[in-house]
C-alpha cells in the first residue's frame, strides 16, 4: 500500500504521514511539483565499500569479518574465520558494547554503540552516538553525536541502532531509538552527510532498527523494518538522498509463512546469479536489555521483481555463526 502525505510544506518544512504517524523533515515538497528523484542505476547501493586500509598492518590475513557478538570481549574486533586469529584496536571498546556498523568508499567503519546486558559499559546518555574507525590508523574515535527529542534513559537504553552508507550520495543513514516510550514512537532516521558530518534530512516520529538502501527501478528507497513490529517499511529518496512523501509497507514477518513477530533487525541488499536479493535478519526486541543478547535467529530472503517493484518471499533459514 502506499501511504502519501496530504500537506505540503516549502523547503525546510515538514509533511506527516496520519497513517504511520512519520514527519519528514529537512526536504522540498511542494504543492507546484514533485522532488527530483535522479537518476540511479539499479541495484546494489552500497557496492563501493571498500576494505580498511589497516588490515594489512593486523598480521590475521586479509579475509577477515568484523566481529561484533562480543563474545569474551567488548566492543568490534577482525576474526580470520578460517585461522580463528583474531585482532583488536586499543580503542575498540571505548563505546563498550557495539552492534551496527557499516563501511564507505575509502574504508572507514562506522560502528554504533549498543547496551547488551548492563548500563555499565554502556551509559544512557552515551547511546546516541556513532563512532568512526579510521581506515588509515584504525584508530576509533567520536564521530557525531545524534540530535534526538529526548535523550536514552534507563527506561528505554537505546540510542543509535542502525547505521548504512549509500555509495551514490554519500551519505549515512543511521535510525535511532532514543527518547522514545513504552507508548509514544520518538525515534529518529537520520540522513548525514559524509563529507560535512552534517545531518540534512530525518524521520520524526519513526522507531526503526535495521535499514538499509537499494535502488528499484522506480526509484532510490530506504528500508527500515520497525522496532514495535515485525513490519518492515520503504521510503522514496530523491536526488540527494532526502526523504520524500512516498512511504510504502513492504512486509510483516507475521504474515510470512511460519513467520514470526520479531523485529528486522538488520537489513541486505546482493545480486546473485542475475538476480538482485534482500535478506532480513530478525531479533526479539521490546526496548529491554535481555533482548540485545538473545541467540541468532532466521534470515527471511527475497528476491526482486522489477517489473512490479517489489520484493517476494522465497523462503527462510537459521542464521549461522561468524
């Protein structure tokens, strides 16, 4: 179904969607004309990431994971699957407990602080941050500090909690919980600009978890699957990578076959022989600590149908380990 704003504001405006209860702020829409949507060529948005530059430095190899299930250790470090040898910066768990994390062209990490069992490592009021992890240096260090309505509280933990950089505008989009109540959707996706650290657009009013960019044949759109369901939702971006009124439902894990009523907690877009595919982590998640920490669960996949536009179910399976 698609959901369109029904007010229209001038540059620096905001539109409210009544259904979903979404404000878009920080984008042109006019009552005279539509945004510029671009020109993007479809597929994989993310494609230019490339490897840091200090890996070679680590002496683990060069195919390695990031690893961040912290698993007798805080924060992200590099795990050489075949060897098991892994490697870590001094500074990786300076945010204490970290969960998404994305990379850009030139290979930096940008990694988000998320509490997992305990506030100890992970204070409230240090949640709502991203940190970046110099390609170069590999050093980790602050890199912004996210604008929110209200600030993370003992209450509801939850800062920053999805991060993905799209390779065509160069920006970071990045969804975060903070602020928000048992009652009330005070979260925030925010879209930044690289190269200023400068947030140009947001969500109001959106408690989302994963998201994650792809190019359709209509249009650029960003995914983000919610954290007070297990719906997951697409946003129109135009030429800049701004959000626009066009605001769809995509699926809900509930309605899948022997589909389940978690949350997407993490969002892939790849091509794979000749066809473009989008998995779907899931995770329990109800703004408590414990569900930070359950075991791995099911990847849901999809494959694209470009002459709809749309993506359909093909089946579901057990998330393996790193």
């Amino acid at each position: 179904m698609l959901v369109r704003a029904d007010v229209c504001a001038g540059e620096g405006g905001f539109v409210m969607h009544k259904v979903l209860g979404i404000i878009i702020l920080g984008v042109l829409l006019s009552a005279c004309g539509e945004p510029d949507m671009g020109n993007f060529k479809p597929g994989v948005a993310n494609a230019c990431q490339a490897m840091p530059a200090f890996i070679s430095q680590t002496g683990i190899g060069q195919a390695v994971a990031i690893d961040t299930q912290q698993r007798g250790y805080t924060g992200l470090r590099l795990l050489n699957p075949q060897t098991r040898k892994t490697w870590q910066h001094p500074t990786w768990d300076d945010a204490g407990h970290v969960g998404a994390f994305t990379r850009d062209k030139d290979g930096n990490i940008y990694v988000a602080p998320t509490p997992e069992v305990s506030l100890a490592d992970n204070p409230p009021a240090l949640q709502n941050r991203i940190y970046k992890i110099d390609a170069k240096s590999g050093e980790m260090a602050l890199w912004l500090e996210l604008p929110a309505v209200a600030p993370p509280s003992p209450a509801n933990p939850f800062g920053t909690m999805g991060l993905f950089y799209d390779c065509d505008t160069h920006s970071l989009y990045a969804s975060s919980l903070a602020g928000s109540a048992p009652r009330q959707a005070h979260g925030r996706i925010y879209r930044i600009e690289v190269a200023s650290q400068q947030v140009q657009a947001q969500l109001e009013a959106t408690d989302a978890i994963g998201v994650a960019v792809f190019n359709g044949v209509q249009h650029k759109r960003l995914y983000f699957g919610s954290a007070r369901s297990s719906d997951v939702y697409s946003v129109a971006l135009d030429t800049k990578g701004d959000f626009t009124q066009d605001v769809r439902h995509e699926f809900a894990l509930a309605t899948l076959p022997d589909g389940n009523s978690t949350s997407v907690r993490k969002l892939e877009f790849a091509a794979k022989s000749g066809q473009y595919v989008m998995q779907a982590k899931e995770t329990e998640f109800g703004f408590r600590l414990l569900a930070e920490n359950n075991p791995r669960k099911r990847l849901y996949q999809f494959t694209y149908d470009a002459g709809q536009d749309r993506w359909v179910f093909v089946g579901a399976q057990q998330e393996a380990g790193v």
